[in-house]
C-alpha cells in the first residue's frame, strides 16, 4: 500500500513514544498524544539520525493534560 511513497518505516517502542512526547512538552510546549509523537520517536530511535535534514510532523493532541 505504501510502496513508492513512504521510504523507510520504523518499529519504536512505547518507552520510546513516551520519551518523545515528554521531550515535545518539555522543549517545546507542545502537548501531543503518543501517536502524535511517533515520528520524534522514531528519529530519536535511529542512530543515523541527524546526518541529513529531516522534517518531523507532529499531529494530534487528543491527550489530557498531567496524562
């Protein structure tokens, strides 16, 4: 379904959203549901990261706050 348009997909673990999502609130004020922080995670999770410009797309903020 995804051939040709989505280059690589990543498996995170549901520490790894946490963290994500923790980090977007505390750097960046952004509250966000874990699934809204996937792509951070992700990110976060590949060691290679960083060595080229990537663009991370936060969505979603069906989350209550202290949650």
């Amino acid at each position: 379904m995804m051939d040709g348009v989505v280059d690589e997909m990543l498996l995170v673990s549901e520490e790894a959203l946490a963290d994500a999502r923790t980090a977007l609130e505390a750097g960046l004020g952004v509250t966000a549901e874990l699934a809204a922080a996937a792509s951070l995670a992700g990110l976060s999770s590949d060691p290679m990261a960083g060595e080229e410009a990537v663009l991370v797309i936060v969505t979603g903020s069906n989350v209550e706050a202290g949650i």
